[in-house]
C-alpha cells in the first residue's frame, strides 16, 4: 500500500487510541475521585441503602450522586457500565502497535545491533510476551502473594523493571519501550474484560435474584482496578516517550523507564492516599526530587559516555571536513529525512526532520548529535548501514564546531 495512505491510517488509529483513551483514564479517575469525595447521606438516603452522596455543579447544571451500601432495591432500566472505553482503547492500541511496529518491524522494532531477528520472530516475542505476561500476573493476582499490599506491589514492579531490561536486550529502544507499554494496557484492559465486569455482572445478577452477592468478587475487583490506577501515569508517559530521545535514546535507557514507573506510581500513592483523607506532602516533594535526581543523572552519565567516544574520536580523526561529514549524512540520513525519502515505506521526512541539505542540516546538529552519536538511535534500526567510525566522525565534525568547512 502507498506509504502516504498509512500514514493517514495511522493518523487516524492514533487519534482514536488517544480519544478512547482519555475517556477510559477520565472516567476511571473521575469514579475514584467520586467514591472518596462521597459524604454521608442524610437520615431518609439512609433508609434506602444509600452509603454515601454528594453534589457537584458541572456545564451550568446541578447533580446529585448517590453510592449504594450494596444494590439498590429495583434494578434501574438502565445501567451504565463504563466497559468500551477499556476495550476500545486496548484494541486501537494494538492495532496501532500492530501497524507500527509489526507491520513495520524491520524499521521500529528490530535493532540488528541489539539482536538479529526475523520479522515474525520479532512478532512472536511481542505477542507472546502480552500473553505470558497477562498468564503470569493473573495467577499472581489468585496467589496468596496478593494479600500483602506492599510485598505484592512490590513484586510486580520487580517484574516490570525485568521486563524493560528483557525488551531492550532483544528489541529496539521505542520497541521495548513500547512493549512495557503494551503490557500495562494488556494487563489494564484484561483486569477490566476478565475480573471486573465479570464480578459486576455476578453482583447484577445476585441483585435480581434477591440473593447476598459473595464480597470476595467486590474485594477481587476492588485490588484490579487499584493496580490499574497505579499503572495509569507510568503508562501515558510510555505513550509520549518518543517525543524525549534522552530517555530511551540512553545507554541505560530500560533503568530511566523503571526509575519514572516507580516515580509516578508514588506520585499517583499521595493521591490516593489524600482522597482517603490522609495528606502526606512529603511523597510528592519526594517524587519531585527523584525527578530532578533522575535528570541529573541522566545527563551526567551521558557526558561521560560521549566524552568517552570524542576522546576516540579526537585520536583517531583529526579534522573532520563539512565534506566528510556532509557524505556521512548523505549517505545514513537522507533516504529517509528528504522532502521525497527514496527509503521505502516513507512518504514524508520522518518527525520533520529534514537533513537533505546544507542549511536543514545546520539547523539541526544537537539533535544529530543526540540520536546518532550519544545513542545509536538513528538511523533507524540502522537500516543504512552505518558504522562506529561514522558515528565517531560525525561527533568529532559537530565537537569542532560544525563548520562548513
Ligand atoms: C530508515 C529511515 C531513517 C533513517 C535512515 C534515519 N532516520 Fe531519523 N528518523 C526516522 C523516523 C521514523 C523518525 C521518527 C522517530 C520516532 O517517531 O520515534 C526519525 C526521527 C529523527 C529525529 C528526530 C528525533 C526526535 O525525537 O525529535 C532526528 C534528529 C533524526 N531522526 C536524525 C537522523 C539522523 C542524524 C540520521 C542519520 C544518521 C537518521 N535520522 C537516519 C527515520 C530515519
């Protein structure tokens, strides 16, 4: 198909992956937000096996919400169960998945210098890590290891840092990064097909039925959707990841995406802990400064490396002429980031970056620098061929001042 219509599919599945999206996390905020914002009701809600109620003013209208102890005593004619936007959103998400980075595997997800595989080798391993993954977490989940809050949270962020290094060993940087990404929507929208709709519809029909519905689904569905709640920030940063290169672009790329998953998931514990009523700034300021930590450190360790390369590069280069550096570009770069790429599969210059003359170039050389120097990030999945001593050159031109020389 003509690459220029897949970008439209793109465009389009993207688009739509965000929009359900946000209506899943909006929704799913907005229900937690409301049963710890609920107050107790007054004496004749009460009577009626109301727990908790409240009012708010939204788009020029009053509402009134009202959360039951158990069921009300009628089943209403309607009733809203909040399920599509989970399953619209995962199914979108793998469709784009699928068109990026399977259809497309040769480009996005394999890294022959990282590991050779084949296109449905790379495919198999994707996929089957959702699986596996899903397999592995939910017998967790049914394990007596559940019960212990802490221990248990624990565990699964063992297991999620074991993932991110697993993936970069054997997929590209946004590969793997991808992947952790795909298994914490996987693992999200599973918990919502396979544990809690199903305990809601066990509760509905115990509710017609007149019978007492067993609380062990409530408590069941109650630890899914805490874990969904938690995975919620670390998953939306994995979705913009790729417009910031220092993080996957680094050489410890797998620990910064361990480091912000354990970040925001303890940013997202102090709002989970004020709407329970208990205030403990302190996590937040923590989570800030583990933040800032992260950026030094980041930056630190990457100077070191390129200081590392430019001191090869000065020894074994002397001046690197604009010509040298010219062809190197030329030759790795612009069959993809040309007004009219001639790379395959490309209808446009890549991110709209364009590296197919003098001017482009100049305009770009820190960026150059940061994908294709400090990371091996570009080319793409190396798919022109270029060389260690290519890299060093073009580093060595850039720390001499870029001249056109
Ligand atoms: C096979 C095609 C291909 C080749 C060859 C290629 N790139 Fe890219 N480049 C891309 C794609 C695709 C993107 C968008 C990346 C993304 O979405 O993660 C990109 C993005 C970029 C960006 C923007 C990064 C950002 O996140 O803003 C820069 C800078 C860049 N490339 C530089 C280079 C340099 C320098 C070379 C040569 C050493 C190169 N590229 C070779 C396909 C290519």
């Amino acid at each position: 198909m003509d690459p220029y219509y897949i970008d439209w599919i793109n465009l389009f599945i993207r688009w739509f992956h965000v929009i359900a999206g946000v209506a899943w996390i909006g929704a799913s905020f907005y229900f937690v937000w409301l049963d710890n914002s609920l107050q107790d009701p007054p004496d004749w809600k009460k009577e009626k096996g109301i727990k908790g109620d409240l009012w708010a003013i939204h788009g020029g209208g009053f509402y009134e919400v009202a959360k039951y102890r158990l069921a009300p005593e009628q089943m209403p004619a309607t009733l809203h169960w909040f399920k599509w936007e989970a399953y619209t959103t995962w199914l979108t998400g793998f469709m784009l998945l699928s068109l990026m980075y399977y259809f497309g595997a040769e480009t996005y997800l394999i890294d022959k210098s990282v590991m050779e595989l084949s296109q449905w080798q790379a495919i198999g391993i994707g996929v089957g890590l959702l699986a596996a993954g899903w397999a592995l977490y939910d017998g967790l989940c049914r394990s007596p290891l559940s019960r212990n809050g802490y221990v248990f949270g624990g565990l699964l962020l063992g297991l999620s840092v074991l993932a991110s290094w697993g993936l970069t060993q054997v997929f590209s940087a946004r590969g793997a990064y991808i992947h952790v990404g795909a298994l914490l929507g996987t693992l999200m929208a599973g918990n919502v097909l396979m544990t809690i709709i199903p305990s809601q519809k066990a509760l509905v029909k115990a509710v017609k039925a007149g019978a007492a519905p067993d609380p062990r689904l409530g408590e069941n569905a109650k630890l899914r959707s805490t874990h969904n709640n938690y995975m919620t920030l670390p998953l939306i940063f994995i979705m913009i990841s790729n417009h910031y290169p220092m993080t996957y672009g680094h050489e410890w790329n797998w620990a910064i995406l361990s480091a912000l998953v354990v970040i925001t998931a303890f940013a997202r514990h102090y709002f989970n802990l004020k709407h329970r009523g208990v205030k403990q700034p302190a996590i937040l300021v923590i989570a800030m400064l583990m933040f800032i930590a992260l950026a030094v450190t980041v930056k630190n360790t990457r100077e070191a490396d390129s200081a590392g390369s430019q001191q090869t590069a000065e020894a074994t280069t002397d001046k690197v002429s604009f010509i040298q550096a010219a062809a190197i570009i030329h030759n790795r770069c612009a069959s993809c980031h040309a007004a009219k790429p001639t790379q395959a599969g490309f209808a446009e210059a890549p991110a709209g970056v364009l590296l197919d003359s003098t001017d482009s170039v100049m305009k770009h050389l820190q960026q150059i620098q940061q994908v294709s120097v400090d990371s091996n990030y570009m080319p793409l999945g190396n798919l022109t061929g270029m060389t260690d001593e290519e890299r060093q050159q073009l580093g060595a031109w850039i720390k001499q001042g870029g001249g056109t020389e």
